[in-house]
C-alpha cells in the first residue's frame, strides 16, 4: 500500500468520524454536569459521578464552554454558587435549544442556587448591641471591593435601619413641616436634633403613585438640606409640607434587632444584633466596576451577550440575593435581539432590582430600526418572583408568553434599602417603579405588541399588578390580590396610552376572566388629603377598543373599572364592593380628564354590586360616554336617606340618578335590573361573593345556608364554579336539610349526600328518614338525638331504569313538619329547568 493510499484512506476516515460526532451531538448534543460540591474545572464534566471525567466545579467555567445546539449543562440540585453570574452566550436551534437545567432530576425541589450573596465574618462589638464588620479585612478582603446592598441573617433578608421604625405611629413616615417648592430643604419638628444626617436617604412620598430619594447633604437641628430639589403634587405642584419621608442609610438608625447600615467610604458594616455576636451573615456583592467596563453584567443570569442568543431553555434553577436584577440583558447590542428564550420553574428571591429585566437598545440594527427591544417570542412558565424592590418583570418584550408565573412581595417598604425603588437621587417624580408586571414601548414594530399573560398570580404589588403601554396584549385568567399595596392611583391591571386615541400604542388590549381582589390604594405618608385609591381595572390615558370581559373585580378603595378617555367595551364582568374607601365613586366609571369627550364604552351583562357609603353603581361624565348598556344588573341594598337608591351618575352630584331614571333620560339598559330587598345602615350586607381563581372546576360547599341568586332562584348544598369565575349569591338563612334538591341523570349516576343538621334550639329527636320508590338509602350517619348545631350526613342513590322519576327524602323528627329533599331521576338535566347545584 502507497503512502498516498494511506493518506487517503486516513483522511476520508477523519472525515467520517468528524461528520459522525458533528452529526450526533446536532440530534442529541452534549450534556455537562456541574457541581459545586464535588466538582472541579479540571475534569471533563461528562458525568455527574466524580472523578477526572466527573462535573465541573464553578460558574466561570460555563461561561466559557463552546456550547452548541442540543447540549445541556446540568447544575447539580441542591449545590449553591456564590457571587458567579451565568452569562449565556450562544444559541441553539428551533429543533434542538441549549438547556441548562438540573441534576440528577429536572425537578428537584432543592434547586440549584446562584446567590448573588457572600458570607462577611469577623464582627466586632462596638458596644449598645451593634456590631462592625471590615469588608476589607481579614476573610471578608476581596470578597466585596464594591460593596454590599443588601443584608441577609440565615437565608432570610434583613430590614435596613430607618427612621422613623416601620412599627412607628403613621406606618414608619415622619412628616415635612416646612418647605418651599423647588426648593432642596425640609424642616421636620419630629427629627431627632443632635444628629448629623449628612449621607442618608430620604425617601419621600410627593404624590401618591410616587415616592422619590434624596440624598441628605447638609444637616442642622431638625432640618436637612438635600442633593437637589424637589416638590409635591396636590392640585399642583407645590410644597411638600404634610407629605411623608424616612431616612435610612446611616448609623444612627440602628435601634432595632436585624437592622443594618453599609458606610460606603470605609467599606464597613454595621448590625444591631440583640442576641450577641451576629452569625450565618451574607451580603449581596455590588458588581459596579471592573479593569473592563464591557465585563459589567447586571443580572444572577444573563440571557444574552454578543452575539444575541436565542432558542435556549433555563430549567429549574433558584436565582436569589443579587444586587441587581435576578435575570437581565446586556444593556446594549449589535444587530439584533435575543429571542426564543423559555425560563421554567424557577425562582428569582430577594433581589434588589427587577425580578427580570428584558431592556436592551439595538444598534446598527438588522431591519434598520434602532432601539430598545426586549426579546421577542420569550417564555416565562411556572417560575416564582419574591421580594424583588423595583420590579417583578420590566421590559420591552414582543410576542411573549407568560403563564403560570407566581410574583409576589414586589416594592414592598419595609423591604427597601438605599436605592428605594430604583428611582435614583434626582428624580421629580417616580411613577411606574413597583410594578408587579410592566410592558414597555419604545418603537411599536420592535416592542411592546401581542404578549400572553394568563394564569399569573400576583400578590403585594407595590404599584400596578400589571402595567401595559402597547398594542395587542392579552390578559387572561390571572389573579391578583393587594396590588397598589406601596403606592396609590394605580390598579390591578393598568394600561397608559399616548396623547390622542388615534396615535396611540395601547389599543387593541384583552383583558378577559382576571380575577382581582382586595387593591388598598395605599396612601401611607401621603397628604392627609389624599384618600386611598386603588382600582380592579385602570384603562387610562387614550386607549383604544378595549375589551373588558368576564373580569371579576372585588373591594378596592376607589372605582372597580374605570375607563379615562378611553374606548371599547366592558362586558360580563362582576364587580362587587368596589369604592369601599372615602372618595365617591363607581363599581364602573367611564370619565374624561379633559374638556373634549372622547370616553365611549358599551356595558352589557354587568353585575355592579356596591356597599360602601361612598359607593356609586355606574359613573360617567355626561350621556355621551356611553354609547350601549343593557341586560346588567345594579344592586346597592343600602339606601341611605341622602343619597336613596339613585347609584347612576351622570355629570356630577346633580346627576344622580335612580335605574329607572336613567333609562328615562339614557334610553339604555331597558332589560336591567336593581337591588329587590333594602337594607338599614349598619345592617350586615347578607350578600357573599364566591369566586375561583383556580384552573379547574370547583365545587364549593354552602353547608347548611339558603342562598338566592340575584335573580332570586334558591340554592342550597353547593354551586360549582368554573375556572376564573365568580357568583353573587344573597344569604337567605340557614336551613337544616341541604341541598334542597337531587337529580340523577340515570340509575349509574354517583350517589349523593344531604347534610343535615339541627337548627332548633334544643336536641332534635329523629324518628324516621325515607325516600319515595325510585330511590334508596346506601348509608346515613344520624343519631337517634342529634344535638343543638351537630349535622349528619344521608347518602342517596337513583335506582331505577325509568325516566322521569320524582320522589322525596323525608326527615320525620319532634321539632315540626318533616324536613325534605326533593329527589328526581332519569331525565337528563339538558331538559330540566335551570337549577343551580
């Protein structure tokens, strides 16, 4: 054989073996093992066993792998990382994405963690239970050239030292005496004097959707003099005597346990600690400078670099402690954006900034468009965001899908460092930052458009539950409860479009079957003229045909759904108790801001259920509002003498209206209905609104009370409601054999169980139960004597193949007339009267 023959045979065989590993790792890839327990960069990272072929050790490695599509890095479950950001730098394709996930299962309740936090040591006592850590020093040197922003004692975050003490009178805010407006001066009798307050924070409430930061750069007695001025708003802007503030960030509000302070020129920190020396401390490392400005990366995960990456999945790892974002962008990149991202069941805790942060401009863009974008075609599944300080998610994201999302404890005050809410130190006034959720516009074609929210939940939203300012997104099947819990003029879900209905980015918006429950509107260290004010649905600012639908909106402050200078229709929804602050206002407002009507809505199969003494049914500023409404229904039992039952309001307090008044003057809602029963002041409301705000149906148990729909049909037993839906039922008294009525499709129908239970005031002799033919006793469990409140259960069967059979469960007992059920069989309920079960 030549050597030419050999040469060929050893070149063709290279190449097979080339194309054959290519070929392999494209359909199934390479899967890499980490650990942080008994890992190490050395080895080869093939297997999760150790050993030279076993995982790899740290962060950094990954970050440098040459990952291709259809490879996975596996993160072993229970391991933590500290201080290392995962920096995702390359794509997958459509058919096989990059995965980085965890091992040796996909959904290990122990996730892997990447902590943005790093154990401080060596504390020293300084005498009055507080306790000084050198960042620079000893085991603590290197660890935190930058420092720290957040504190936290074994796992659980700590409370940064304030003034006045959250637990204080007036929820923690002290109030300004004097000021001028624009100017940089406050003067407060209630300031500790002797205290030099230069350094601190002020955080100030000046509106009641805005809470801005000052730093304190001059100090004297009771009057501090800041970095730069500012004023509040009432009916305008003006001065801000009356309004709120705390300081934090300085050594002198150290006076309670858990309470810490970071002075920034000497690298040092300070905890008042009531139980001795502080142990199991972490600080979350600030990563704010760097020999390369490019390396400065503001997130635990980064979902992107140069290039944009895309078609990659992050799969059940824990992110928490970061001194930024929880998951986050480069702030700038060439070309394009990064796109097909899924982030699943995982959490994002106690990071300072953004839960997630999706903002990055586009340079020299593709398609010629240069801007901020936020990824397109995303999806965000089954993850839970808590305790983030400026945002759960923020971003410009277009074509995304969120689902099954749990964000919770978002700006939440007693949870704010330095940086408040991230509205920085010169900011007039800070109005978005608290959102659980916001989508932002920057050019409509790039950004902004057709998200998916559904079956999200929100709870403790410092701000807006959701906050949108683009076309075409859709809200469904989410539930919300205590938003607006920081600030005030805010809602559940609120859209903000642009300065005409025409040229506006918010139209076209869905928000279809949310449930939104309990919006406070909190005014804590506002004006004492500001009321609480937080709505179920807040449609602002010229947006355009809208579509409210089957959203059910229970107990806020001020108005349940309000349309401002907005459009479209607002159908199917249950509003119940909304307006249950001290400002007048509607279950359903339809309002211009300006001189020139542009508000129009239709209205149809509403339930407008009020109670409060400053609760109005529908609200509008003239006629012209609305522009269809019929089929709903007004109820408020509670008909005062100065207001009687005229709920409608057209115009202001001249107005008022009653149903049939208004459909005289409106020619509208002719087939509508109003409360039937009157109730006296301080009279319990009789009304309960059950609601179910889960994905499957839900059988809900009414024991033994007789209930009538708003149409006055009798219910009794249980009501099954369907996912996301609700039902106003009026409590009609107890009874003691419930349900009133079983029915059976056919003889292999389940049996069914009554309930019944002594309602007299003495014990109930029972002397016979029985049912009519047809019909049988599998099993009961009454006692001869049934005591005072005690029940039993009697289960009942259908045992006949005829159709339309009737009969009766008979309770004979001592105490009157027989108590019965009425039973029928064998004919199918698609031909029975409507019965509520």
């Amino acid at each position: 054989m030549t050597w030419r023959r050999v040469f060929i045979i050893t070149f063709l065989t290279g190449i097979f073996f080339i194309l054959a590993t290519s070929l392999g790792r494209a359909q199934g890839g390479t899967t890499y093992y980490v650990s942080a327990s008994d890992g190490a960069d050395t080895n080869t990272g093939l297997t999760p066993t150790p050993g030279s072929n076993g995982p790899f050790k740290t962060i950094a490695h990954v970050n440098s792998l040459d990952l291709e599509p259809g490879d996975q890095v596996l993160f072993k479950c229970g391991d933590t990382w500290r201080g290392e950001q995962l920096i995702i730098s390359k794509s997958g394709t459509s058919t096989d994405q990059i995965t980085f996930g965890s091992y040796p299962t996909t959904d290990c309740a122990n996730k892997p963690i990447i902590s943005g936090s790093l154990p401080i040591t060596d504390w020293v006592d300084q005498g009055g239970n507080i306790y000084q850590a050198d960042l620079s020093a000893g085991d603590n040197a290197g660890k935190f050239p930058d420092g720290i922003n957040q504190l936290f004692r074994n796992d659980e975050r700590m409370m940064m030292g304030r003034w006045p003490n959250i637990d204080a009178p007036n929820s923690g805010y002290s109030f300004v005496d004097s000021h001028t407006a624009d100017s940089n001066q406050i003067t407060d009798n209630e300031l500790p004097s002797g205290v030099n307050w230069t350094g601190a924070i002020i955080h100030l409430k000046n509106i009641r959707w805005s809470m801005i930061d000052r730093q304190v750069t001059g100090s004297s007695d009771h009057t501090l003099t800041l970095n730069t001025d500012f004023s509040c708003l009432i009916s305008g802007w003006a001065d801000c005597i009356g309004w709120g503030y705390f300081i934090n960030n300085h050594l002198s509000t150290l006076d309670q346990e858990g309470e810490w302070y970071y002075d920034a020129p000497t690298n040092q920190v300070y905890l008042f600690s009531t139980g001795g020396m502080p142990s199991n401390i972490e600080g979350s490392v600030v990563k704010e400078t760097d020999p390369d400005p490019a390396a400065i990366r503001h997130g635990g995960i980064m979902l992107s670099d140069t290039p944009p990456s895309s078609y990659v999945t992050i799969d059940n790892l824990e992110i928490k402690n970061w001194f930024n974002h929880g998951i986050s962008a480069l702030g700038s990149i060439r070309g394009d954006i990064y796109h097909h991202i899924t982030i699943r069941n995982s959490t994002i805790k106690d990071v300072e900034a953004a839960g997630v942060r999706l903002s990055t401009w586009v340079r020299s863009a593709n398609n010629g468009r240069d801007g901020t974008r936020g990824g397109h075609h995303m999806t965000f599944a089954n993850n839970m965001i808590d305790g983030a300080n400026h945002f759960g998610i923020t971003g410009y994201m277009a074509e995304s899908t969120f689902e099954d999302n749990e964000i919770k404890n978002i700006a939440l005050i007693k949870n704010l460092n330095k940086s408040g809410m991230g509205c920085g130190i010169t900011r007039g006034e800070c109005t978005e930052n608290g959102d659980g959720f916001r989508i932002r516009v920057y050019n409509v074609l790039d950004s902004g458009f057709s998200n998916t929210l559904h079956y999200n939940r929100f709870e403790k939203i410092g701000y807006n539950g959701i906050d949108i300012f683009g076309p075409h997104n859709t809200v469904t099947n989410n539930f919300i409860t205590r938003a607006c819990y920081s600030k005030a003029d805010c809602g559940g879900v609120r859209t903000f479009g642009g300065s005409t209905l025409s040229s506006t980015n918010v139209h076209d918006v869905s928000l279809v079957n949310n449930i939104i429950v309990d919006i406070p509107g909190n005014v804590d260290g506002c004006h004492a003229s500001r009321p609480a004010f937080g709505m179920g649905l807040y449609i602002d600012h010229y947006s355009r045909d809208m579509e409210v639908r089957g959203n059910t909106v229970i107990s806020t402050t001020i108005t349940g759904i309000l349309y401002q200078n907005s459009t479209g229709e607002i159908r199917d929804n249950t509003v119940y108790n909304a307006s249950s602050g001290t400002a007048f206002a509607g279950q359903i407002n339809v309002a211009d801001s300006g001189s020139v009507s542009v508000a129009r809505a239709s209205l149809s199969n509403n339930i407008m259920y009020g109670l409060g003494d400053y609760a109005w049914l529908l609200v509008m500023d003239e006629r012209a509002n609305i522009t269809a409404s019929d089929n709903n229904y007004f109820f408020h039992p509670y008909e005062h003498t100065a207001y009687e039952d005229k709920k409608i309001i057209v115009g202001g307090w001249s107005g008022r209206r009653n149903l049939a008044e208004w459909q005289a003057y409106s020619g509208l809602d002719n087939n509508s209905k109003k409360h039937w029963f009157t109730l006296n002041a301080g009279d319990p409301p009789l009304s309960t609104i059950f609601y179910n705000d889960t994905t499957t149906s839900q059988t809900v148990d009414l024991a033994n009370r007789k209930y009538l729909t708003l149409d006055q049909q009798e219910v009794t037993g249980s009501i099954i409601l369907a996912p996301f839906t609700s039902k106003v039922l009026i409590d009609s008294g107890e009874v003691a054999l419930a349900p009133a009525r079983l029915v059976f499709d056919t003889s292999s129908s389940p049996p069914q169980i009554v309930t019944l239970k002594n309602i007299t005031d003495n014990p109930l002799q029972i002397t016979d139960i029985s049912v009519t033919a047809g019909f049988s006793i599998d099993s009961e469990t009454c006692p001869a004597t049934l005591a005072v409140d005690e029940t039993c259960t009697i289960t009942i069967s259908f045992d006949s193949a005829e159709t339309g059979v009737t009969g009766t469960l008979s309770v004979t007992h001592d105490a009157g007339n027989p108590y019965t059920v009425t039973l029928t069989g064998g004919l199918l309920k698609n031909y029975l009267p409507v019965v509520l079960k």
